[in-house]
C-alpha cells in the first residue's frame, strides 16, 4: 500500500478526472484486489488494514492511494468516501 500527496501535475498527468467515481458510507468490510488500484481521495477518512501483515494506512481527502494486486485487507470507512478509482498498473 502506497500513498502520497499529489500535485496538480501529477494528477493531470494521471487523467483523474477521466477515472470512476465510487462512494461507501461509514462502514467496516473485508476487500480484496484481483488488480492494483489507484485511487484520488474526493472526500472522507478511511483505514485500511493489510489481513496478513496487520499493516495500517490511514488516508483522507487530497490522498493519492495505490492498493498492490493480490492485497487482502479490511476497510474502516470513518467518514462517508468518495474517491476517483482505476484499475492497472500505474506509476505514483
């Protein structure tokens, strides 16, 4: 798991805006990922915990998060997200 502040830049170099919106209330779940996913945090708090290593990564709104293919974790969503997300291997 990665994460990052990203500049301006980078974000329009990643063409963001061009990506899938997804949103989830407040609310706590296992996910796992067939694919890395990239992600630009719109708006809330989230936790996502690794379900083998017990490592934390904590990220909020302006974040720029990336999740590694094959990853098993648990989501706490502490405030309603709303995220632009793409699945694939990209550069952070």
């Amino acid at each position: 798991m990665k994460k990052k502040i990203p500049s301006e830049g980078e974000l329009k170099n990643l063409k963001v805006e061009s990506w899938g919106i997804w949103e989830k209330e407040k609310s706590i779940f296992d996910w796992s990922y067939s694919d890395t996913e990239t992600c630009f945090i719109l708006d809330g708090e989230v936790e996502v915990t690794d379900s083998e290593t017990g490592e934390k990564l904590e990220f909020k709104k302006g974040d720029l998060v990336q999740f590694p293919k094959g990853l098993n974790c648990v989501w706490n969503v502490k405030k309603p997200i709303r995220k632009y997300y793409n699945f694939g291997d990209l550069e952070i």
